[in-house]
C-alpha cells in the first residue's frame, strides 16, 4: 500500500512537471507560430490578389470576416475570405479572391486533408483555374473521381461568395 501511495505521488510529480514544461514551450512559441500565421496569410493573399497594394481586415469581434482590397491608388478592387467546407476525408479550408463586381479572381486550397492523387486534386491549378472570372460557379465542374471534394470546394465558394457580396454592399 505505502508503496503504491509512493509510486503514485512520484507519477503525479512528473505529470505536474510535464504538463509545465509543456505550458512553458506554448507561451515560448505561441508568438512564432502566430507570425508565421500572419505570413502565410499575407503570402496567400498576395497570391490571389497580385496586384493588391494592401489588405484592410474587416472583423466581427476577433474574427476577421474579410479582407478588403486596395490599388496602390487607393481604389477599392475587391475583397478576400476564407470559407471551408466538408470535403471527403475533412474539412477544407480555402482563400477566395473576388473582385467588387463579383467575379471571382482566384482560389487557393490552404488546407485539405482529402486522399492523395484523388481529392488533393482540388489543390492543383486545374481546378482552381476553373474559378476564375467566374460569378455564377454553376458551371464549374468537379474532378472526376473526386466529386465529393470538388463539390464541397465549389458550394462553399459559392456560398460564402454570395454572403461576403451582400455584406459588402451593406458595409458602403
């Protein structure tokens, strides 16, 4: 018995040590990992959005809604936003470009765990090209083979366009 107690308070010791240690290193990195966020962000929408001089957030509390788009004039080009949707292996998480009349300028898949070489096909520029200069996005088509993955790319799209379009016309 004294030796079970023992042992016990000894394991306790360590957790309670580890769970520090482990609470030390996120204080430690929470600060890189949110930069590197930041970077990746900025990169992914410079990617979409070539010719944009800058990005003003437009946030909802703490949560960022969209981004609005800006000429090195200062002329407003369009927005950005970030929509997800439930593709066959998990979510995926994608940055859409749209212009202010609501054409579509590009997409990026930012996150996807779909099956390699059927569903990450919605990552390749074959598929996201299909979105370009689009507004209506009933014509673009799936991949075939990875229907559920396309179709879960394209009706987010679709859907948070629409919702970003109106909301924008109201915040003018």
């Amino acid at each position: 018995m004294k030796e079970t107690l023992r042992f016990g308070f000894i394991l306790g010791i360590i957790c309670i040590v580890a769970a520090g240690l482990l609470a030390g290193v996120d204080i430690l990195t929470k600060p890189k990992i949110l930069a590197q966020e930041k970077l990746e962000e900025e990169l992914s929408l410079r990617a979409i959005f070539p010719s944009a001089h800058h990005f003003d957030e437009v946030r909802d509390g703490e949560k960022v809604i969209y981004y609005k788009i800006f000429s090195s004039d200062g002329k407003f080009i369009g927005v950005a936003f970030n929509t997800s949707g439930k593709g066959y292996a998990g979510e995926i998480k994608t940055l859409v470009g749209m212009l202010s009349d609501g054409k579509i300028t590009a997409i990026k898949v930012t996150s996807q765990s779909e099956t390699p070489g059927l569903g990450s096909r919605i990552a390749e520029t074959n598929f996201t090209e299909r979105f370009q200069g689009k507004s209506d996005l009933s014509g673009v088509e799936a991949i075939t083979g990875a229907t559920i993955s396309s179709r879960a790319v394209i009706d987010s799209v679709k859907k948070k366009a629409e919702e970003i379009r109106l909301r924008v016309e109201n915040d003018r």
